[in-house]
C-alpha cells in the first residue's frame, strides 16, 4: 500500500534525523513516520548548479515521467530554514533495485526489459548523468520506478546507459526482438514533446544563462531519433 503524501505548505518543517529515516512534524502534531525510500532529499550545490534548480529539477523531470510512458515518484519541493531546498517523496514499497541480482526472478520478464528500455531512452532525452542500477528500483508488484533524476539537463557528449553489462545485453536483446515497439515509442515521443516542454516551462529552467537546461531538453526532444539509435549503441558497450 501506499502511503499517500499529505500536502506539503508552510505546517511542515524538518525536525529531526534518526537512524537514516526522517522524521516530519506537522503543526497539528501528527507524526508520520516514513520507511523505504526517503522521503526527503535535500541538495546542496552540485557541478555549479544551484540547490534550488537541482532540487526544481528532480520534481520537474518527475512530473514528465508519465509522458515518457514511465511511473513517477510523486514530488514536491520544499524548503527548511536550517535543511535547504529539497525534495518530498511518496514513499512506495520497495523490494529491491534492478543491481540487486538475488531479486531478478521477481521483477525480469520481456515486459520490465522494455521498460528499462524507455528508462535508457528517457535519461537520453532529459540528459542524465546517474542513472545505475541502484537509481532504479522494483516495487512489490514488480514495476520499476526510477528514483535520484537530478543529474539532468546536461548537453556534453556522455554515456549514460550506465547498467551493468548483462542488463544491457537483455534489454538490447529484447529491444531487437521488438522493433515495433522501439518503433512505436520512437513516434510516441515525438507526440509528446510540446507536452515535455509544457511541463518542463519554469523559471528555474530558463534563470541560468551558462546552463539553459530548457534549451538542452528542447533541443533534445527535436533528435528523437538519433537518441534512440545512440541508446541501443550503448547498450552494447
């Protein structure tokens, strides 16, 4: 089950940390207390990128994820006198990460191969730097979710099909036995990329004049195409 985020506004503060979980306090004096993945990320500066665009970020691309046929976390952003600028999260139960290999015969089928097929494809588009097996978890009923998403926004050349080496085989493999599908996604994001830019039209986005991160992701979505085929190339590398 999950545990639905209760609205983040001005009655929520961070308090306290203990034992890697954080705890928050309502004004009401409700405790809620969560478990699995943390609920709250807080960031500092990160390759001359602000805390509070990385924190922007990571909500921003989650807030896309749906568009690129993918299941998002459920974010708000949020701010803490003494914490800083972070990032609340829905907790969801979580068995286990796609590295964790004593776990794969819960969550590996064609179909989750050709889910983290559109995860790769995904990072491609947002620019993404991060994404290892650890930033991609397994539910309990098998879907995967990917979490840590703020490394993004950059438009340097990069690798980043980062899985290990047999996960990339099987999504490859996978992507070869399914052209229709990569065929179909291919068009499917092509649809999608005013919606993209829609969601992706922040201040945040357009405030930095050394990094446009709007501009990398407009420009990203326009190479559809040479995106796909760069992905499937990783996966061999």
């Amino acid at each position: 089950m999950h545990v639905d985020i209760l609205p983040v506004d001005d009655s929520f503060t961070i308090v306290k940390e203990k034992r890697g979980i954080h705890v928050v306090k309502q004004y009401l004096h409700r405790w809620v207390d969560w478990h699995g993945e943390r609920h709250f990320q807080k960031f500092r500066r990160k390759h001359n990128r602000t805390y509070i665009e990385v924190a922007h970020h990571q909500h921003l691309v989650d807030q896309m994820k749906p568009l690129f046929g993918l299941q998002k976390i459920g974010t708000h952003v949020v701010y803490d006198d003494k914490e800083g600028y972070g990032v609340m999260q829905r907790w969801h139960p979580v068995i286990a990460t796609v590295k964790m290999r004593p776990y794969m015969d819960q969550w590996l089928s064609e179909q989750t191969k050709l889910e983290l097929f559109k995860i790769c494809v995904f990072d491609g588009v947002i620019g993404g730097l991060d994404r290892h097996g650890n930033n991609v978890i397994v539910l309990k009923d098998g879907s995967l979710l990917t979490i840590d998403d703020e490394d993004v926004f950059y438009d340097k050349l990069r690798v980043w099909v980062k899985f290990d080496r047999d996960i990339k085989r099987m999504v490859y493999a996978a992507a070869q036995r399914q052209p229709h599908y990569v065929a179909a996604y291919r068009e499917h994001l092509k649809k999608k990329a005013a919606l993209i830019l829609a969601v992706a039209d922040h201040p945040v986005m357009h405030a930095n004049e050394q990094y446009p991160f709007y501009s990398i992701l407009q420009g990203n979505l326009g190479r559809i195409d040479e995106i796909v085929d760069e992905t499937l190339r990783q996966m061999l590398l």
